[in-house]
C-alpha cells in the first residue's frame, strides 16, 4: 500500500498550532486571565457571551503602551523570559508569547489599553497574523480590555468537535475558581450575557475564598497553616507549603474532586501528591467520605518543567519524594488542635442556633440575633489549660477552657489515643494459654495469618491462636476480638478494631485525674477531629454563646452578675 505524504498548507498549521493552545472558551479565559495577574491586576472582569462565541476580560494591571501594544499578538512575543536560561526561572503565570498571537488567528482580537502614566489609552485589532490592521486612541481608565470575537469562526469543524456549551461554561468558572483560591488578593466580577454570573471578592488567605465557592462550607470549617521548609539541593532559596483543609469533623466530600494542588500559582494535576494527600487523611473520615483540601506550593522556579502539557495543566516536578514528605507534614500539623483553634466559631453558631430555638419554645422572646463570634477575635488560649471538670452520664468528659467548654466523648476520644499507639508501635505478644477457635473459614485462617498471629490446628475444626496484638491479651473478650479481625480488612483496619476493643466503655466512671489524663492524651494526637471511623469526638461551646443566650453583656466596671 503507498501513502501520498504531502506538506500541510502553512495556514492549516498555523491552526493546528493555535489549537493547541486554545481549545475551547475556558482556555481563553485562562491565558487572558493569566495575563492580567501577570500584569498586576488586582480586580478582573470576566464577560461571557457563549452561544456567540465571544470572551471579553478587563482589569486594572500595569496596561500597555502603543509600542508593546503593536507586538502583542505577533508570535512568540512576551515579556516574561528573553533567553534560553529565563525558561529555568519562569516566576509568570504566562511566558511561551503564543496566547494572543493564537487567538489573532482563532477569532477577532480586539485590545484597548493604558498604561498607568500615560494620558490616553489605545484600541488596537489584529488580523490572523497578529498585526494591527487598525489603531486609534481610546478613553479608558488605566488597565487593560481584551475582546475576542466569533471564537473558531473560520474553523467551525473546531468547533463541532468541543464539549456542549454548557459545559464549557461550567468549565470557565471551575477555572476561575481555581485561579481564585490561588490568587486570592484579585476580586473577580463575571458576568454572562450582559448578566451578573457570580463574584469572588478578595480576601487574605484561600481561607476567605473558598466559602464564596464551595456551597455549605463556611469559614469555620477550614484551618490553613503555611511551612516554610528547605529545598533540596540549594542552600540559598527557601520554599513553602500551604495547605487549606476542611476539618473533618465538619467538611467532607462523596469524591474527591476537591483534592487540589497548586505550583507557583497554577493549579496542576500531580496524581502523586493528590494521593498524599487522600492518605494523609485516612482514618480521620467516615466510611466513602473523602476530605476537603487545597494545597499549595511555592517552588524554586529550576525545580519545574512546565513543558509537558499546551495548557500547563501538567508539570515535571523534581524531587517529588521530598514535597510529599512535607505536605504530609503539613497536613498533619494543620489538623492538630491549636490554641486559635479552640475558639469554635461554627460549632458557636450551630449550638447558637439551637439555643435560640429554645428562646422561641420557651415562652419569652429577644429582639436580637445570636451572632458567632469571628475566629479572628477569639481569645487565644493554651492547650494546656483544657480542664476536666466533670463526667456526664458516664459517657461526656465536660471541659473547661478560657474560651469556653468542650463535650468530649470518652469512648472514641480515647480510641483515637490508643488507634495512634497501636499503629505507632503495632507489636505482637504471646498468649498463655492460648485461645481456641472453632469452625473459622479458610479466609479467616488466611486474614489471622496474614496480620502475622500464630495459628496451630488443634483438633476437628479448631485452632489455637498464641499470639494476639499486644493491646488485647488481658482483655475478657480477646476470644471475640479474634473473630472480628479475622473477618476482613487490611492491617490497617485490624489496628483500628483493636483500638475500639481496647478503648474505655461509654458508661464506665472516671475519675478527675483520669478525665484529665485522657484530655492531655487525646489534645496530643495527630487527628485529634475524628476517630477512625470518622465520628467527630467533641463539641465546642463558647463562652460568647453563652452570655448571648442568657442576655449577658459584659461591662468593664460592673458586675452584671459577676463578683467583683
């Protein structure tokens, strides 16, 4: 068979190339909104007219002048990098100078532009070859707006191959949103068909971002820490992991489609640390739940290739073994109790709520709401004085702290202390005299074997078990423990029924010193939020909730109530 291999027309490569780059209304956004970060913008509009295939983004960055204006859309222009060793320290968002000259050939591109110190702005279109075919000035405010019209128009086959519209809408606010939690100092305004769509309004941290993205998770329910830690082989950069999580005790997903991970400003797909992070939060979640979480990286920038993928959305990165070590570190320092964490701010909220609707059923009526209090005027407070101060019904340690109180449930507080233990030193002890089991399956045989007890045949349909994990062997019920670990599940799952089978009993009396012992132990564990099935292990009460229900405003100079 022979093959008529023949040359493509240059204007067919040319589109193929600008494909690449740009594959649909989401990938415009993204590369004119990149721009505008890199330009400094700190506000961005993003309009959107799908069904007429047109994308207009404004902001208020550094703007351009008639010069830089006039090669804008030319290829392989830009201003990020110069040489070849600029692509080893890439600190933009965009730097291949291929976006605006793709478009050119894509659509009709329309700039106008200001720069900062200039007195008049430019309004400049481009033809497919990304010159400007017209110039004339322009009133507009310093900044820049980029207009791109009738998308694929001369290459409707394009078109007919791209996800529905309503899709591709969905997938330009998902990147927006992501370009958000990584850029949280911009406010976003979009707008679709001349319509509001949705904002995003600026905040400190990502912490402040995503509740205005994600429905039903509020503040409260996300703690960040930032680390900085050591880059491998340069003694003379540092670099930094962020990591924002829902705790999970509160915030948790049925998929993990809010496992994310950003690099240097971008979100990317890492399949390695995503799953570093899934299995930083095991067993602190219930059964098919999956955690809430956004990490973010801030990398020297010769330790990335951003060459793997048109869109960036794939990198190399070096020394991945190293980065993952440090956001589990990170993960598992952000879900520890901390003094700023004792003040519960949802917790207030929805313990407030209940209060109030025992106001309503209680005869009497306030004319004011009950308000959390805001994290960030919280009372800091040591960990060490968390104080037991009573047993309710044989089952709640009731704690005191300066913030206010914490119901702890015994139980599962003190199956995560001892869950952590057992995983932390998993040992095997002889058992004198051994147990005998009867009528187990040859799964269980292979389960009991595969967790390393030693098991002997001991006669018709019986075997001697002389060895169980070490937490077990004074327990009355050891023989019933066996049973259940040799029901199934992985190591991991056997540790977990071994801690619940070691774990105190609702309803057994403690002491003060004993409450207090099981505090101090639990506050100290990796994942003190959950046990390991996933159940939260406290409530939090504040002292604010409190005063507001009883109708207490404290007043500096008067008791109100109080000895003075």
């Amino acid at each position: 068979m022979g093959f008529n291999i023949q040359p493509l027309p240059t204007e067919v490569v040319h589109l193929i190339a600008a494909g690449e780059v740009i594959d649909s209304l989401a990938a415009v956004v993204r590369e004119l909104v990149e721009n505008s970060i890199d330009a400094g913008a700190t506000r961005i509009t993003v309009s959107l007219w799908a069904d007429q295939w047109r994308v207009r983004v404004a902001d208020n960055g550094a703007g351009m002048d008639l010069d830089t204006l006039k090669q804008a859309a030319l290829p392989h222009t830009t201003s990020k990098i110069h040489d070849r060793q600029d692509l080893w320290n890439i600190r933009s968002l965009g730097f291949r100078g291929e976006a605006l000259h793709s478009l050119s050939q894509l659509s009709q591109l329309e700039i106008l532009s200001r720069s900062a110190t200039a007195t008049q702005g430019w309004r400049l279109l481009y033809n497919a070859e990304g010159e400007s075919i017209q110039v004339e000035t322009a009133a507009i405010a310093p900044g820049t707006i980029v207009t791109v019209d009738h998308l694929f128009g001369n290459w409707s086959a394009r078109r007919q191959g791209l996800p529905a519209i309503a899709q591709q809408i969905r997938s330009v606010q998902s990147m927006i949103q992501q370009i958000a939690l990584s850029h949280p100092h911009v406010t976003w305004q979009v707008q679709q068909n001349d319509r509001e769509w949705f904002n995003v309004w600026a905040g400190e941290t990502a912490r402040k971002i995503l509740p205005q993205i994600l429905r039903g998770v509020q503040i409260g329910d996300l703690q960040e820490t930032t680390l900085e830690v050591p880059t491998p082989e340069e003694t003379d950069s540092s670099s930094s992991v962020y990591v924002l999580l829902g705790l999970p005790d509160r915030c948790h997903r049925h998929r993990p489609d809010w496992v994310r991970v950003a690099i240097n400003g971008r979100f990317v797909d890492i399949p390695e640390l995503e799953q570093t992070i899934l299995g930083a939060f095991r067993k602190t979640l219930p059964r098919e739940r999956h955690p809430v979480c956004v990490v973010h990286l801030q990398v020297p920038p010769a330790h990335i290739d951003w060459n793997r993928h048109p869109a960036k959305a794939e990198i190399y990165l070096h020394h991945l073994s190293h980065w993952q070590l440090h956001v589990t570190q990170a993960i598992e320092q952000t879900l520890r109790l901390k003094p700023e964490s004792l003040s519960e701010n949802l917790y207030s909220e929805r313990v407030g709520n209940l209060l109030k609707t025992a106001e309503s059923e209680g005869g009497y009526t306030v004319n004011r709401e009950i308000q959390p209090v805001q994290p960030e005027a919280s009372t800091p407070a040591s960990l060490s004085l968390v104080r037991a101060i009573a047993q309710v019904h044989n089952r709640y340690i009731l704690a005191e702290h300066p913030a206010g109180m914490w119901l702890v449930e015994q139980h599962i507080a003190h199956e995560r202390v001892l869950y952590e233990q057992v995983c932390d030193r998993w040992q095997l002890a002889p058992l004198e005299p051994a147990i005998i089991l009867n009528h187990l399956s040859t799964a269980q045989l292979e389960q009991l074997e595969r967790l390393g007890l030693d098991v002997e045949p001991f006669g018709e349909q019986l075997w001697a078990i002389r060895t169980v994990p070490a937490m077990l062997v004074d327990r009355d019920d050891c023989a019933e423990a066996l049973i259940e670990l040799s029901l199934g599940g992985d190591l991991q799952s056997a540790q977990v029924a071994t801690a619940c089978r070691s774990a105190i009993r609702n309803g057994t009396p403690l002491s003060l010193t004993e409450m207090q012992t099981l505090l101090d132990q639990w506050q100290q564990t990796r994942n003190p939020r959950t046990c390991p099935h996933g159940r939260p292990i406290h409530l939090s009460l504040e002292e604010t909730s409190l005063a507001r229900f009883f109708r207490r405003h404290w007043v500096i100079g008067k008791s109100h109530g109080l000895e003075k």
